[in-house]
C-alpha cells in the first residue's frame, strides 16, 4: 500500500522553504538528503553507503567522504535544475569538520546554500 505525500495548505507552502538540505553522519556512513517541503518528498540524496561510491572511496565516514557525498550531491541537483537548497541542522551539528566539508564541496558544486 502506498500512502501518498500530505497534502498542504497554500497558505502554509508559500511559506516554505522549498528544498532542504539534512545530513546524518554515522559512525560507518555519510547520509546526505535533499526535501522538497510543499510535497513531502526526497528530491535527491547521495550515501557514502551506494556500491556504486564505495569502491572510489578510501574510507566512508570521515571528512573527505563528508566532501566526495557533498560534490555527488550538488552535481545530482544541477542535474535537476535545482540551484538552491536551505540547510537544516539538528542542534548537535555545528559548522565544522564533517558538516563543514560536505556544506562547502556544495558550495564548490554551484549550489547556492540559503
């Protein structure tokens, strides 16, 4: 059964921000995701955990994973005409070290960070 994304009030879409950037770090992985808030869905991710990245890696969890998943990401969303993502940050996550890297290999990618 698939249950379809909520269906949201104009008034509140016209407030949201459309794309949100989340990333989860792991003790064994980089998790890195791209919402679109007014439907509910994942617009693009990219995973240190993908077969496809993890043979070009040398390890999958530390900073220069963090700045491959980051530079994977932002070429995924130019492919989708997305320029521009918002970033939410849980409130352990600062900007720095793994955070730091994957926020500025996206920069260096032509995503603009809002």
């Amino acid at each position: 059964m698939v249950i379809p994304p909520p269906v949201r009030a104009e008034r509140v879409v016209k407030f949201l921000k459309p794309y949100v950037l989340r990333m989860h770090f792991t003790n064994k992985f980089v998790h890195a995701q791209v919402f679109h808030t007014p439907t509910a869905t994942v617009a693009s991710s990219a995973s240190s955990e993908e077969k496809s990245l993890r043979s070009s890696m040398q390890t999958t969890r530390d900073v220069a994973a963090a700045a491959k998943i980051g530079k994977i990401l932002g070429e995924r969303l130019l492919l989708q005409n997305i320029p521009a993502v918002s970033v939410f940050l849980k409130r352990e996550q600062r900007y720095h070290g793994k955070v730091k890297a994957l926020m500025d290999s996206l920069k260096d990618a032509g995503v603009k960070l809002l």
